[in-house]
C-alpha cells in the first residue's frame, strides 16, 4: 500500500499582488513547494464563485469557477488585458482577503478583459461554449441578477423567476453581451485551471477538492431545478440546512439552504448528483464530500427561525445516492466529512460506502473522542492535525484549557526541544491512516490571526486570511524529513 501526505491551502490564501490567490505564478511555485517536501495532495476548499458570506460553501453554481482566482498576470502576458486597465484599482491590505474590494475592482477588471480578448480569443471561446452548455444558464442567471439589481432569483419578476421560455428568449437578446462576458470569464478560469492542474500533475501532486453537501438558495442550480428542493409555492424553503448545537456553537449552526426534495431525486436515479460529482471530477483527483453525514440523516430548520435549536433529524438517501455515485462516475475516489453528531447509522453507512472518513487531532483530546487519537485510527482514513473550521494548532496550545493541552502533552510526549506544534504533527503523522493533512497555518506555526473559520459566525476575518509570501525552502526540507521518516512520500511500502 501507499502511505501520504498532503498540505491544506485554499487558492484564496495563496499570495498574490492582486488581493487574494489566484490560478497563477504562486500557485505554480506551491506545486513546486509540494513536491520538493514530498507531499503527495494539495487540499483545497470549493471553488466555484463565493456569495452569501464569501464563504466557498455558498456558491451561485456547481460548474463554475470563482472569477476572482483568475490571474491577472496571466491576461496581461497574454494581451487580453493592458497595465493601463489596472489603473486606481485597489486590492485591500497585505495578507488579507477584502471581499468589498474585488467586487468593485476586479470584476469591472474581467470586463475589459473580455472587451478585448473576446477578438483575440474567438475561436477558443466558441469552442469552450460548444463544449460546456452549463454556462449558458450560468451566463443567463448572473445577467439576470444583475439587471435585477442582484436580487435572490425568487425575487426577479414572475416569468424570470419562473424561467417562462417567451421571456428567457427576449432577456437572452436583451443582455447578449452580458451573458457572453460571464461566460468570457468561465473560459478564462477553465482555460488557468486546466494548465495548473496539468502542472500539477506533472509534479505528481494530486488535488483534493471539496463539494459543499448543499447549495446555496440563490443559485444557478435551484433556479433550473426547483422542484428538486423542499420549496413552496411561493418559491421559499420549507425547511433549511444546518446542524444541531454542539462544540462550535450552543445554538447550532444556521446554513440556511434549501432542502433537498430526496424522493424527487431518487425518481432520476440521482441524475443530478450524478452530473454534480462528473463536474467536480472534471477538476479534482479527489473528491471530498462536505457533510457526509448528511447522507443518512439530516438536520432541517424551519425556514425562518433565528437558530438552528429547533430543527430536527430527517432520513437521508443514504447508500442509495452513494451506489448511484459509484455506478455513475466509477472512476472517482472521494474522501466522506464524517465529523459531526455521529450515530450507529452514520458509521454504518462510512463503512458500507468504503470511503475514507476523517480523523481530527485535536478532537481526540475531549471528552471521550477516543476515536481520534491516532492509536484508534484505521488505515482507511484520512488524519488531520485541523481543517478550515478549527484553530490552528499554536491557537489551540495558546487558548485549550490546562488539562486538554496537558492530555496531548502526556500522550504525544510533547516536549520544548522539539516543540508543541511540532510534536502534534509528528503524532498524526506517525497514524495508520493512509493519508495525512496538515493546514500549511500548522507547519508554518501561524496563531489565531491564519484560523481559516469560524464555524457559525457571521465574520469579515472568516475565509480571509493569505499569505504574504510561500514558505522557503528550509521549511520544504523540514517537511520532507519527517514525510520520509513517516514513510508518506507515497512509495508503496509493505502491508
């Protein structure tokens, strides 16, 4: 078998002259930082277009990439784009990510990118249009909004909203050109996707890339399809998405999407999802469903409540969908977010799908989690010192309460020489499981100011944080040392 190892960095916080991460130079250099400390995975988070919250798990579409992770550089070099059109453009302050600021600069940006390379790129553009018809509904739903003055799609007025053929046909002539740049920018992003992650595999870097288990309300994807989600006459959830209260917060989380109508997809025989994970394929070597748990049983709010304390538990598809996924796209390898309020059921269905579930480090130092210290672990998982929802380790020595620091200094032999954060990596890395994640805010030994998210709060700092430089290359060295020692560089090794 093959034991790795893998560095989680969304595209976001990579640096860039340009307020956040993007598909260019950087996240060549991060390629070639992989690959010399050995690691085997990039993880990243979704990356289809942000919306409510900036958050990655709110996008407006299951097929299209983020515009904002479309590199600068790259147009200019290629002449789609002149340095005069940069001019009084602001990106915000170094090594954070100000949302407000790209939607007034860069979108405006892409805009003369397309004025222009619409010419220079005519025939490659017809060509990307022809092969992806996703983007015409796509390219349709956001001149829409726009013209609406962004308004949630079940607001629009009565024939858009209810997608009338007559008026799609007129708002399609109207706004030509509008639908014709967000498609521009769709080939733009797709056309940087695929030269990095050819680079990337070029490497032998493999990526994770993450699907959020629901889909935000105000999307391209409920707009076609409503009668596959629990809404109402009037076009509004029933029920919503979140998750009962637990360690992040006391009165659970409130996600607020749109249910799904579960019995309406089992009649297509999953067909939706089917095409949902085919598209993740398309971009990732792995697929790491969000929420996994949610397959068995989920949590259902009623539409309207403040909190999420007065939802309830409603059966999922369960192994259903999870058959109708290995049928229709066999080929792909995914890891299950199990983490969460776990039940017999859910670890039944774990098992039953063979997916890898997750291990969390520094859960397995509550209470009775015992099921996360890495002596537990099996080989069929994937162990994490943290994700994106969870303090970086310094934040967790720094705040963790005297006797849970001190349980992780008596279990992993924590000890100043080598120091806390790096005895912890040591401890997951040195796991069973077949692969192991750490946040690159761990290796880097970064506190509370890198935490990614904060589960359940409504924060400017969550989804924010980048970097204002890569790391070096005696960091690469370090990382490689102890992926060798671990014996995770991916060579295969003896059962």
């Amino acid at each position: 078998m093959k034991r790795e190892s893998g560095i989680l960095l969304h595209i976001s916080s990579l640096p860039s002259r340009y307020g956040i991460g993007t598909l260019g130079r950087e996240a060549y250099q991060f390629v070639d930082f992989l690959n010399a400390a050995g690691q085997t995975y990039w993880q990243i988070l979704p990356i289809g277009p942000t919306s409510y919250g900036d958050s990655p798990y709110q996008s407006c579409s299951i097929y299209a990439g983020n515009p904002y992770f479309v590199d600068i550089d790259t147009l200019l070099e290629a002449g789609i784009l002149e340095p005069e059109d940069l001019e009084g453009a602001w990106w915000g302050e170094p090594g954070r990510v100000d949302y407000a600021a790209l939607y007034y600069y860069r979108l405006p940006l892409l805009e003369r990118a397309y004025a222009r390379g619409k010419e220079l790129r005519r025939t490659e553009f017809a060509a990307f249009r022809a092969a992806n018809p996703w983007v015409e509904d796509y390219a349709l739903f956001m001149a829409l909004k726009r013209k609406f003055g962004m308004l949630p799609w079940n607001q629009w007025p009565e024939k858009a909203a209810a997608r009338d053929p007559e008026a799609l046909e007129r708002y399609r002539e109207e706004l030509r050109e509008d639908i014709s740049c967000y498609a521009f920018t769709q080939y733009l992003f797709y056309e940087q996707w695929d030269r990095l992650a050819a680079y990337a595999k070029e490497q032998e870097i493999k990526i994770i890339g993450d699907i959020p288990i629901y889909v935000t309300m105000d999307s391209c994807d409920v707009w076609m399809n409503p009668e596959l989600f629990q809404l109402d006459e009037s076009r509004s959830p029933t029920l919503v998405a979140g998750c009962p209260p637990d360690g992040f917060s006391e009165d659970g989380q409130l996600w607020g999407n749109p249910l799904y109508d579960w019995p309406k997809h089992e009649q297509t025989g999953f067909a939706w999802w089917v095409e949902r994970v085919r598209a993740a394929a398309r971009f990732f070597d792995v697929v790491r469903i969000d929420h996994f748990r949610g397959l068995e049983s989920y949590w259902a709010v009623p539409f309207g409540d403040e909190t999420a304390r007065n939802g309830k538990w409603i059966k999922g598809p369960g192994m259903k969908l999870v058959k109708a996924l290995g049928e229709g796209v066999p080929d792909v390898d995914f890891i299950a977010e199990d983490l969460g309020y776990q039940t017999p059921e859910v670890v039944q269905l774990l098992e039953d799908s063979g997916f890898p579930g997750m291990k969390v480090l520094e859960f397995g130092f509550y209470g009775e989690n015992g099921d996360y210290l890495p002596h537990n672990h099996v080989v069929n998982c994937v162990c994490y010192t943290g994700t994106h929802d969870n303090l970086t380790l310094a934040q967790w020595l720094d705040t963790e309460s005297e006797e849970t620091v001190g349980k992780a200094v008596k279990y992993l032999g924590l000890n100043q020489d080598e120091g806390y954060i790096r005895g912890m990596i040591r401890g997951a890395m040195s796991s069973v499981a077949r692969i192991f994640i750490a946040q690159l805010q761990d290796w880097m030994e970064l506190g509370a100011e890198a935490r990614m998210n904060s589960p359940g709060e409504l924060s400017t700092g969550n989804w924010s944080w980048r970097l204002t430089e890569l790391p070096d290359e005696d960091l690469a060295e370090e990382i490689l040392e102890m992926t060798r020692r671990y014996a995770r560089t991916g060579e295969p090794t003896h059962a």
